[in-house]
C-alpha cells in the first residue's frame, strides 16, 4: 500500500514538472510509470517486496 501511494505522489510531481496549462491523463501515467522503475530500483535497497511482483 505505501509503494501505491509513493507511486501517485511522483506521478503528481511529475505532473506539476511538466508545467503544463492543464492536467493531462497521459502525463500522469507517464509519471506513473516512471515511478515504477523509481520504486523498482529502490525496493532492492530495503526489504520490501515489489508491489507488482505480489500480483504475479
């Protein structure tokens, strides 16, 4: 649950970086997907599980 929501505040702050007029759905699933690979690299250093390999 933690890494869902650390997911969504980097994909907002990658919203807002973008500095864009208005808020665009592709713009936040970029950033959403960029901060899968973020929190990808970073559970290696701790000892959480990745939250899509729970899913699979």
């Amino acid at each position: 649950m933690n890494q869902i929501v650390l997911n969504i505040i980097i994909a907002f702050l990658w919203v807002l970086f973008q500095d864009e007029d208005h808020f665009k759905f592709s713009t936040f699933f970029s950033g959403y997907l960029i901060g899968l690979i973020v929190i990808y690299i970073l559970h290696r250093f701790s000892a959480m599980i990745f939250m899509l390999e729970k899913f699979g």
